[in-house]
C-alpha cells in the first residue's frame, strides 16, 4: 500500500481486561516513532507459492516463515492437503522470491495434540547455533473442547531447519491467567531482556477472543505468562478491531522491540500493523500503528479458502531493503518489500 500515514501514540497496557478496549483507545501522549522501513509494495503481483499436487500441499500453501542464512533463504510454509490436515513444507531461494521446494513436508502430525488438524503456521527464531519453531497443534478429533476441537501453541528445536524435536505443548489452551479457549503464535524475541526471553503470542480473553498476550521464560522452552490481561488489545472500529495477532519473530531496535502484527476489522478483513514495546519491559507498549501498512489487492488476496486475507509471517533483512512474506486468502504465498530505514 502507498502513502501510508505512520502515527503512533502511548498506549497503558496495565489494566482489567474489562477496561482494555477503552484503555487501547486512550491516546495518552505522542511517541515519536518512526517504523524501520518505508512503504510496502508488492514484488510479485502473482503468488510466489501456489498448491500443486494431489498430496500435502494440493489445498494450500500459505503463512510462511523466512529466515536468512549464509545468503539463502529458508522458507517454512504451512502446507494443507484437501482433508485440510497441515504439515509444514520447506524451500529455499537465492533471490527470496524464486523457491524451490522439497518434495515432502519436514513436520507432519504425529503428536496427539496435533491429531487430525495437523502443524500450522510456522514462526522461526535462531538463537545461538538453535532454531527455534513455535507452531499451532491443531487436534480437532479429541480436544478439550466441547466440538472436540482445540488448538496450542507448540514448540520444537532444530539445527538444520529440516530435522526437528517437538518440545511440547508451551502455552495450553483453556488453560492460564486470562486465556479461556485457544493458543496460538508465538513470536519469540531475539535477546533477554533482564535475564530472561520473552515471546508475544495470541490466546483468547472472556468475552473477547484472539488477544495478544505475553509470556516470559528462562530456557526457552518452558514459559510463563507475565500478566494476567492481554499485552495488546483490539480497538473498537479499527483495522485490529477482531484480532491481533503476532507476526513475524520481533526484532531490537533502539527504539524499542519492534513487531509486525496481523490485525482483522469487523467485516474480516486481515491487514498488517505494527507495534513497538519497551525493550526493558515487554509487557509496556511504547507506540502502535493507527492505519495498516499492507492490506488485500490483488484477486487471490480476496478470494481463497478465506476471503480477504494477508497475513505475514516471515520477515527478512535483504541489504538495504525488507522482505515480508504472507499468506494470501489461506491459500498462497506472496511477497512485499519496502526500503530499509
């Protein structure tokens, strides 16, 4: 999207989850915030991954993350077969927008919370020689639900990015401070912050589902909610009015903790906004977009197995310029740039 308008302001996050969506609106002062990249367009007006076949990825191959290594990049997609059970697809380019792919997937369902519904959405972290994958279990044949559906946020480890350890299950659904349904997405922060790593993460809050929550741990696998309401709330009559949920892994910046977010309007229109938090204290918002910086286009944005959906997942430094990759209508993958700043 061009001409974007980045404002900010101080958000207070320290509140009843009664009051959060009247706190969320409160515009206590200015914050001079500038986010590091300029306007987003699209390099590719097509999908740069589309579903092919008749096996794991023949219904769709969407949410990517991307990491770069050794001047490639590595991609992890969600990939879904037309039983809609989702396995996790690898590939990897030179240019970031040309993938080549591996033929089968390099995480399948195998563990009883990931039973029927399969891994999805995956986020990538590398810390030291580790690559950390927060991801969704989907278990839709026996969950705790009352439809037998339930959804948890995952974790596994790797070194290669191919062969992967499961961890477990890191923040339970119907479980928790203020969480009464699901967990899901979780976007780990590179560095710790005093002493201890920080992940950002959606669950749902009474009365108000997918809220972006917080969580703290010492060894990155086992981790702890740091409050007892979400960090950041939805704002009535905006772009996040539904849901806000974490993108790709958050980075450091001077300023702040720096994340990319998907937000979603009354009508289910899934856009992209930001926020910043206090790299001192990651439960503090310092600044949030009022507008989104990308939103849905082009026709397989708007028409796919969900309508009207760009959702990012993958965020990558390429020189002097930013690569974002996002799953369009549930359905393909697409890829947008905008200038380093």
């Amino acid at each position: 999207m061009n001409n974007v308008r980045f404002s900010a302001r101080l958000v207070a996050t320290k509140a009843p989850v009664a009051a959060l969506a009247l706190i969320a609106l409160a515009a206590v002062a200015a914050v001079p915030f500038t986010p590091p990249f300029g306007n987003w367009t699209r390099l590719s007006a097509d999908p740069i991954l589309a579903p092919k076949g008749d096996g794991f990825e023949s219904a769709g191959t969407f949410n990517p993350s991307v990491v770069k290594e050794n001047g490639k990049f590595v991609m992890l997609y969600r990939a879904q077969d037309r039983n809609g059970t989702s396995s996790l697809g690898y590939a990897t380019s030179d240019d970031g927008i040309h993938f080549a792919r591996r033929p089968e997937p390099v995480m399948v369902s195998e563990a009883p919370y990931e039973k029927g519904g399969g891994v999805e959405d995956p986020r990538l972290q590398k810390i030291g020689d580790t690559y950390y994958l927060t991801y969704t279990g989907y278990n839709n044949v026996d969950g705790a639900a009352a439809d037998k559906k339930d959804a948890q946020l995952c974790l596994a480890t790797s070194a290669d990015l191919v062969h992967w350890q499961r961890r477990g299950i890191i923040i339970p659904s119907f479980k928790g401070k203020w969480n009464v349904k699901w967990t899901k997405s979780g976007a780990i922060v590179p560095d710790k912050i005093n002493g201890k790593y920080w992940m950002y993460y959606l669950a749902d809050a009474k009365g108000k589902d997918t809220q972006m929550g917080v969580a703290y741990s010492d060894d990155l696998l086992r981790w702890t909610e740091a409050l007892d309401h979400p960090v950041l709330a939805s704002r009535p009559g905006s772009f996040d009015s539904q849901v806000v949920e974490p993108g790709p892994a958050p980075i450091i910046t001077p300023q702040g903790i720096f994340l990319i977010y998907n937000g979603a309007d009354d009508k289910q229109v899934y856009s992209t906004g930001w926020v910043l938090f206090d790299k001192n204290d990651p439960t503090k918002v310092l600044a949030r977009s009022e507008e989104p910086v990308f939103a849905p286009e082009k026709e397989w944005e708007k028409v796919g197995q969900v309508p009207n959906v760009v959702f990012v997942e993958g965020m990558a430094r390429d020189g002097n310029r930013w690569l974002f990759y996002y799953g369009g209508a549930d359905k393909d993958i697409g890829v947008a740039t905008a200038p380093a700043l």
